[in-house]
C-alpha cells in the first residue's frame, strides 16, 4: 500500500503553520496581540517541522515546498500590513517582498532543474555565502528570526512600545533597532541568492543549447 505522504508529520505541521498564519492575517488589523502570537507561533513550527522530517525520515518535496510557499507568503502577507500602517515606507516594504519571493522562487527553480533533492543544498564550489548560510543551522536560524523580528517589531510598534528597558527605550522598539542589520544583511543574502541562481540558469541554458546543436549536426 502506497504510503499518504500528505499525512506525513512534517505536512501535518506545515498545515498547522498555515492554519495559524491565516488567523493572524486576519486579526493584523484588530487584535495585535492574537496577529503576533499566530504569526510567531507559525514561524516557530518551521524549525519544529524540519526536525521531525529529519527524526523520522519523512523529508518530502512537497513537504519542501509547502514550507518554502508558507515562509514567503507569510512574511508577504505581513509586509502588505506594513505598507499600509507605514504608507511613507512602502516602496522598501514592495523591495523587500519582491527580493524575497523572486531569489527563492528563481533558486527552488534552478534546484528542481539540475535534481537536487532540496532548495537549501548548495555545492562547496559555490557562493561561500550561500554555502554558510546554508550549511550552518544556527547561521540560518539566526538570520531567519532576526528578520522575521524585525518585522514583527515594526508591526507592534504600530500599536504599543512595548514594556520600557532602563526606563528610556520601549521594548519592541530595542529589539527593532538590534534586528535591523540581520533584516538587512538578509536582504543582501537574497540579492546574491538572486544573481547565483540566475547565473546556474544561464549555465543550464547555455548546456541544453549545446546538446541540442551536437544531436543536431551528428
């Protein structure tokens, strides 16, 4: 019997992921502390969901992709809500989801093309960028959350400063500050992550144009 792999533990997580990240778009504008509990909480399950595909061997592609598609819609979504709250930002706000969603889409592309089982493996003659981004789990980890904070901070700050520290600066409103570079040093990982994949794209083409021409004159 053919094994449902739609009811696997990791997809079961992911559905929970979105589950959690409908509900916190929907109260984005009203309920600020059940939007930034949902949407937290999902991002959280990410890293619980790649532990249990690696625990009990149930790493799937569409696993991958349902994660890679939650993770983009997600900060998207939140980026939408903060164009809105802080109409003067917009266009870096529209920069900044653009980046995102065309250098993993591109990348996952590229991946799918040259056989590779996931979008996070990078060969050692890469981007030595890409290569520890990838390839060290606290890197990523670090960069991811302190991205998805920084945003998250913005987002709260639209509603309250947050609890005072050293009675001069709000909470949230430290935590953006110490998050930001990690925002945007993410940004420029993205940026490279665009023009490595565009460039493997490029070598594709140029090999499958080379093999068509070689069937063609022999």
């Amino acid at each position: 019997m053919a094994e449902n792999i739609f009811l696997f533990v990791p997809n079961l997580i992911g559905y929970a992921r979105i589950l959690l990240a409908l509900v916190s778009f929907y109260y984005m504008r009203t309920d600020y502390v059940t939007a930034t509990w949902c949407y937290l909480l999902s991002g959280f399950l990410d890293a619980l969901d790649g532990h249990a595909a690696r625990y009990l061997n149930q790493g799937t592609k569409f696993g991958a992709m349902l994660d890679q598609l939650t993770d983009r819609c997600a900060t998207m979504c939140l980026l939408v809500t903060l164009s809105h709250f802080y109409p003067d930002y917009m266009f870096w706000f529209q920069l900044s989801m653009s980046l995102d969603i065309a250098s993993h889409w591109l990348h996952l592309h590229c991946s799918s093309i040259q056989g590779r089982t996931s979008h996070k493996f990078i060969d050692t003659s890469g981007n030595p960028v890409l290569r520890i981004y990838y390839t060290s789990r606290p890197v990523l980890f670090f960069m991811c959350a302190g991205n998805e904070l920084f945003y998250s901070m913005l987002y709260l700050l639209y509603f309250i400063d947050g609890p005072p520290v050293f009675g001069m600066i709000g909470a949230f409103e430290l935590i953006a500050y110490l998050t930001a570079p990690v925002a945007l040093v993410k940004s420029g990982i993205s940026l490279i992550h665009l023009i490595v994949a565009s460039r493997n794209m490029g070598i594709i083409d140029v090999a499958e144009r080379e093999t068509a021409a070689a069937e063609k004159s022999g």
